[in-house]
C-alpha cells in the first residue's frame, strides 16, 4: 500500500521554515522594488527601449558570473554566501532610495549627461513608431538607477546557486521534492503581493518608502539565517579548481537529457513568451489603468502561480511530470497570446493569471529534476548553468521585448512570442523523446557521484 502523502513533510523541519521564510521575505522586498523601478523609469522616459535595457542591465552578470558563482557554492558555506551577498544588496538598496528620493536634486553632471544621451541614440534607434519628443532622457539620476541595478545583479547572481543547492542541506531526502514545491509556493506568494503592494505604496507613499523596505527585508534574511543549521551535511569537493572542474556542471546536464530538454523549455518559453518587461505600456497605452492597475497586472501571473503551487502541494507527485511540463509550457504560450490582443482590464488578468499557473508547473518540475538528479557535489555548478538557462532568457527575454515593441509595438512583440513559445514546445517534445517517459518526481534520485 503507498505511503499517503503530506503535504506538509518539509514544514514539519524548523531549519527549513527560516530558511523559507527569510527567502520569501527578501524576495517580496525585492518584487516590490522591481515594480517600483519599471514604474520610475517609464515615468521618466517613457521609453520601451528604457524598459528593455533593465533587461540587458540584469543579463550581463548571469552570463559573466554564473559559472564562478555556481563553483563557489560547492566550495565555500552556502550560508555565508547568501548572508553577505543579501547584505551587500541591502545596502544598495538603500542608495536606490536615497537616489529616488533626492534625484531632482542630483547635478546634470557631464558623465551622467553624456549616458543620458547615449541611451537616447539607443533609443531611437528602436522606436521609430513614435514622436522623439515624446521620449525624455533628460533625467541624471536613470544612469546612477542603472549601475545600481547592475552591482545587485552582480551580487543577485553570486548568491543564486548557493540559495537553490541550499535546500537539500536542510530537508531529508524524501521530504525534498516536498520542499522544492513549498518554496516555489512562497516564491510564487511574494511575486504575486510584493508587485500589488508596491504598485499601491507608490502611489501612496512614493518609490523611496519601496525601496528601504526591501532593503529592511533582505537583512531580515541575513538575521534569519544566523538561525539555519544544514540538516544534511555538505559534502567536501572532491574536483580540483579548474575550467573542467567549472564546466562539469554543463556536462552533467548534457549528459542527462531530461534536464537538458526541461532547461531548454524553460529558457525559450520565457525568452519569447516573456510580456511582464511590457507591462508598464500595456497599463499606460492599451488598458489605461494608474500604478495600482499596474500593480495587480504584475501580481497576475503570481496569483495563478500561487494557485497551481498551492494544488500541486496537496495532489502528491505527477504521474507523468514530462508530459505535464509539455502541456504547462504550451498552454503558457496560448494564455500569453491571449493577453498580447486583450484590450479589456479583466481579461487581460485572467490571462496573465494563466501564464502564472502554467508557468509554475514549469518550474516545479524543472526545480525538482535539478535537485533530485543532481549528486550534492555538483548542486551549485548545475544550479548555475540552469541559472544561465533561466537568469539569461528571464532578462534577454525582457530585452527582446522591449527592443521588439520599440520596432513593431507591444502588441506584435507578445503575440509573435506566445506563437513561439508553442512552437519550441513540438520541438523539444520530438527532440528529448524522453521527457514523455520521465517517471514520477518521488521514484527519482541522483546518479552516482
């Protein structure tokens, strides 16, 4: 006879609840502020182009840094990592504030003045649809905005894979896909109040008020994570610190198919699916709603995720976890060709609602085969080519849509990627045969080391 099934086995684990609830809580900070900024620099240049760059700004880390960070997970405490790296972005975070909050005061000094005009050639480059007059990057606080954004990427990226192959640290085996599930659970929470509560202390409060409470709440993760003590006992390196030793990594998933076709899948659905960088134009141009609008446009696609985390949490284990990622990311692409010619508030909620909710089965499934494929010595490196897989298309999925509705309009740029996104889905389906046959998430484990 199963065992039944609880849905609870990784909360049960004090160790994990403050690992889990300092992560929820930086990332709620942190999906405050990301509407927060979008908001400000649309207020500021009303530039799809603008939008897009915030995208290239966060992909330039990932795709320098993410195979360093990866060999620094599996060499250094991940818990030191992630303690100072949150702390570093906390600080920054408060510089963001201060620049928000005193930024008409700041001096059109020569350097700044000279970025400014740069992104505007940039721009124009892009938006000839629209009246160059119309485009403002008069500003001189947006570079000083920019390279803020880029250190805490930087430092984001470092502490990426330590914060992903943490977690089997802290749970038993058969309580770790559990786990997974949960934390995609309270990732999905703050994505889905963290926008809807910073689009309404914006409008309220104002940009600065956003940024020092994300600042607040990342150092409560460091605080709580003085509390996190490793369940499982990481396992010393046993590779020498080479670029074989680095790239070792990409050579698991290359080796192991299944993680190879879910990675891809996951990297061009939001590569060409991507419409949350567009968002800003959609609440201004097509659907005509203020910051809160926005706010809950942006919170959409979390509630769906939410949902769906929440359901998978308490139905137990896929049987066919490959051919439901198949579906998930299929049905992501038709709901996000939905919104793209949505002109009416509701409906393009309930799609954005859907996105989220397919997404999440992508992600959990994804997360899992990660972690539970995945011998403990290579969890960081794996993570961090995943991460390359996931950081790079979230960002250079931003950019492309940014730079496509500059060319072609919002419109076109979501549509012909929701069209995309069904396509790669026939493509990886006829290339990795072998996510069809993938056995349930519970009868996995890893390979020998």
């Amino acid at each position: 006879m199963p065992a039944r099934h609880d849905p609870y086995a990784a909360l049960s684990h004090p160790t994990y609840r403050r690992y889990l609830s300092g992560s929820f809580l930086a990332l709620f900070g942190r999906q405050m502020s990301g509407v927060a900024v979008t908001w400000e620099v649309y207020q500021w240049t009303h530039s799809a182009t603008a939008l897009g760059l915030v995208g290239f700004i966060n992909v330039l880390p990932v795709l320098a840094l993410s195979l360093p960070a990866g060999v620094l997970a599996d060499h250094k405490d991940r818990r030191g990592i992630i303690a100072v790296t949150a702390g570093l972005v906390a600080l920054l975070t408060i510089l963001l504030a201060l620049v928000s909050w005193r930024h008409a005061a700041i001096p059109d000094l020569a350097p700044l003045h000279q970025a400014n005009a740069l992104l505007r050639r940039i721009a124009l480059v892009f938006e000839r649809h629209v009246d160059p007059a119309s485009l403002d990057f008069s500003q001189p606080a947006l570079p000083l905005v920019y390279l803020l954004l880029f250190a805490m990427a930087v430092l984001r990226i470092l502490g990426w894979p330590a914060r992903a192959a943490i977690i089997p640290l802290l749970l038993p085996v058969q309580a770790l896909s559990n786990g997974i599930t949960w934390n995609s659970s309270a990732s999905e929470i703050a994505t889905m109040a963290g926008p809807a509560l910073g689009g309404f202390l914006v409008a309220k409060a104002g940009f600065p008020i956003v940024y020092l409470l994300d600042a607040t709440l990342s150092l409560t993760l460091v605080v709580l994570l003085s509390r996190v003590t490793y369940l499982q006992p990481p396992k010393p390196p046993t590779m020498q610190r080479s670029w074989r030793g680095m790239l070792a990594g990409a050579e698991f998933i290359w080796r192991k198919k299944v993680i190879l076709g879910a990675s891809s899948l996951d990297l061009f659905a939001v590569l060409l699916g991507g419409a949350i960088t567009l968002l800003p134009i959609y609440a201004d141009k097509i659907l005509h709603v203020d910051a809160i609008g926005f706010g809950w446009l942006r919170a959409a696609p979390s509630i769906g995720a939410c949902s769906m985390a929440m359901w998978q949490a308490h139905r137990g284990p896929l049987a066919r976890p490959g051919r439901a990622l198949l579906w998930a990311v299929a049905g992501f692409g038709a709901a996000i060709i939905a919104f793209g010619v949505s002109t009416w508030f509701w409906l393009s909620l309930v799609a954005l609602f859907f996105t989220g909710a397919f997404d999440n089965v992508s992600v959990v499934i994804r997360q899992s085969l990660v972690q539970l494929l995945t011998p403990d010595s290579l969890r960081g490196r794996v993570t961090s080519v995943n991460q390359i897989f996931v950081g790079s298309s979230n960002e250079i999925g931003a950019l492309r849509a940014g730079l496509m509705a500059a060319l072609f309009g919002p419109v076109t740029a979501v549509v012909i990627g929701g069209l995309g996104t069904m396509a790669v889905v026939g493509i990886i389906a006829r290339l990795v045969p072998g996510l069809r046959a993938l056995a349930p998430l519970n009868e996995l484990g890893p390979e020998e080391e």
